[in-house]
C-alpha cells in the first residue's frame, strides 16, 4: 500500500554562516522524490547574497564570492521564490524534508523578513531526519550529521555540502528511517510533524541539563522547531 511518505519534498540551503539571524543564503534547493527515492522535479539557486561570503563558509560548500558576484541572482528574487516553491508542495499536502530543519526554515524566515516578504507562520508539515533520529534511535553511538545518518541508512550520499546533494540525502534518508520505524512512528505527516515538535523541545531540555551538569552553567539549548524566531 501507498505511504504518504513515498512522494516528499526536500529542502536545503549553503549559506554564509551559522548565525540563522543575519547569515544569507547562497545557494538553495527543492525538489521532489518519488518511493524509490529518484527526484521527479527539482529548482536551484544560486545567489549574489550582497555580504562577503567568509572563507570558512567557502570551504564548506565551494562558492566563492567571485562566483556568487558572477553568477549569482538577486537575493530578494531567489527567497521569493524559494519560499513561493515550498508553499506550493505544502499547499498540495506535501510534506517537506529538511535535515536539521530549525536551520534552514529559520534561516529562509530570516530572509523573508529581510526583504519584506511574507514568512511562514507555521510551516508544515515538516520532516526532520535529525529531530526523528534523536528520538527513535535515542542511544546510537557516534555524531548524527546527515553523512553519519546516510551511512546508518545505507542510503548514497555523493557531494556532500551542496544543497542538491543534501536536500535528497535527507529525503532519501528520512524514507529509510519510516520504513525501519514505522511501528514507533505516528501514523500521518501532520501527526509526526506535531511529535517533533515535542521531540525537539525535549531534546534541547536533556541537552542542555547535561552541558550544564558538566560545568557549562550559562549553556542554553533552543528547542524551537521548525523555526527560531
């Protein structure tokens, strides 16, 4: 039988930063996947964000300030559009993948704003392999980035750090993790879209308890998701 999570969207941005406040997106990308994981439809980005792209952030993803300056559209643009792409998935009831959610929907209602465009006011219904991975897998050894995710998953990831890439590694992954839990999951997208909202807040709580009881008495985790205002 049909799942609903055999057709998902995928989201993923490369950025100047981590600051998802003031950090500008560089380049972005949405697509579509089928049950077998293959993309059906796509759009990228690439923008001239008009802030010098660090060389740290460079390094990461591989776009230089001489390239964004060549080939980079205008930033106002490509949000507007980024974000009109997403609403129209969420719109058909489609639920969007994005690894680490809080970043990049954070990060995009960041820019929205920044340019006087409407943001989401509540985003969803929202999948989030890290936010389900921490909680279903709670006591797995080693870090949880989305290449340790796609190895645990036995799912291809080549090109890591490009929004393309990323984008269909999570939704790749976030479809191994249904199947290899689906007893422990709710059974629709809005329904798991509302337990990872708890999930992520109880995380962020257990995390920040123990950064403090290891001495870091100022540490402070945010468990908004999938935005940070």
């Amino acid at each position: 039988m049909a799942h609903w999570s055999d057709t998902l969207a995928v989201f993923d941005t490369e950025t100047t930063g981590l600051d998802t406040r003031h950090s500008r997106i560089v380049t972005a990308y949405v697509g579509l996947i089928d049950a077998s994981g293959q993309v059906t439809e796509c759009a990228e980005w690439l923008t001239n964000p008009g802030v010098m792209i660090p060389e740290a952030a460079t390094a990461v993803h591989g776009v230089t300030n001489e390239r964004a300056r060549a080939e980079g559209r205008e930033p106002h643009t490509v949000v507007a559009e980024i974000g009109a792409t997403l609403a129209g998935y969420l719109t058909r009831g489609i639920p969007v993948v994005a690894y680490n959610a809080s970043y990049d929907f954070s990060i995009l209602h960041h820019e929205m704003l920044r340019y006087g465009l409407e943001p989401f006011a509540d985003p969803g219904p929202i999948v989030d392999p890290l936010v389900i991975d921490r909680a279903v897998d709670r006591y797995r050894k080693g870090k949880r980035t989305l290449q340790m995710a796609t190895a645990h998953y036995e799912v291809a990831f080549d090109g890591a750090h490009t929004a393309d890439a990323d984008a269909v590694a999570a939704g790749r992954v976030a479809q191994a993790m249904i199947r290899a839990h689906q007893s422990d999951l709710p059974e629709t997208a809005e329904e798991l879209h509302t337990q990872q909202i708890q999930w992520s807040r109880e995380w962020a709580e257990n995390f920040q308890a123990f950064r403090r009881g290891r001495g870091d008495a100022g540490f402070t985790a945010s468990g908004e998701w999938p935005v940070r205002l």
